[in-house]
C-alpha cells in the first residue's frame, strides 16, 4: 500500500506558499525546512528525510494542480528567469537567456512543468492531479 501525501494546492497563491505548502506537506516531521529551490524538492523527494523515509511507493495527491500550473506558467516562470539574469555573478545567465528565449518561442518548460518533471523522476512516486 502506497503512503499518501497530499499537496492543498488551495492553500499556494505564490512561490513562498508553495514552498511552505511543500515544507508542511513533506517536513512536518523535522526541525527544519527546504528553501525555495527546484533542487531541494527533488532531494526531498528521495528520501530519507521529512515524511519520505527511503524510496517507498508513495501516491502525491496534489489537489487544486490545473489551477497551480496556470499559477506558475508562462508569465511566472519568465519573471523567475527574468530575476535569474539579475544575477550574473550567480547564475550561468547565457543558460538562464536560453532559457526565457525557448519559453517566448512555445518550446520550455514552465516552473510547474519543472516541478512535474522532477516528480515523474522519482518512479516510487505517483502523481495524482486532483
């Protein structure tokens, strides 16, 4: 049987309620939480930490995800990027240009197809879009 965990897509208005979302959905059980990164949810993901304990079967209902991926769709994820370029001393902002040019041109990813893509990574994970 699958341990379920349920993501209150209802209770994500903006990137810092998602993450904290995130946090409660998956680190309830810790003392201290994910940052606001892509990579932390895929390291969360595999376990070991928070509510995942290794790489058990686990079923992720994430309720209200239409809603969210129009959220974090075009228009979020070029400002994410467009914040990104801001910062050259950071980022590779040649990779973060090509990047925002695929998204103006219909070919990247939105930040919720990134966030998808990282679930599906994780084959003991079973999203459900509810």
């Amino acid at each position: 049987m699958k341990k379920e965990i349920i993501i209150d897509g209802f209770a994500i208005h903006n990137k810092k309620s998602l993450f904290e979302e995130i946090n409660r959905a998956f680190m309830s059980e810790e003392d201290w939480e994910i940052g606001e990164s892509l990579d932390a949810i895929n390291d969360i993901l595999y376990g070991g930490v928070g509510t995942i304990k290794g790489n058990e079967p686990i079923r992720l209902v994430w309720k209200n995800f239409e809603a969210n991926s129009e959220l974090f769709g075009l228009e979020f994820t070029a400002n994410y990027y467009k914040e990104k370029l801001m910062h050259p001393e950071v980022f590779d902002t040649e990779n973060i240009q090509t990047l925002l040019d695929q998204l103006a041109n219909g070919k990247g990813q939105t930040y919720m197809d990134i966030i998808s893509e990282i679930i599906a990574e994780h084959p003991n994970i079973e999203l459900v879009k509810a």
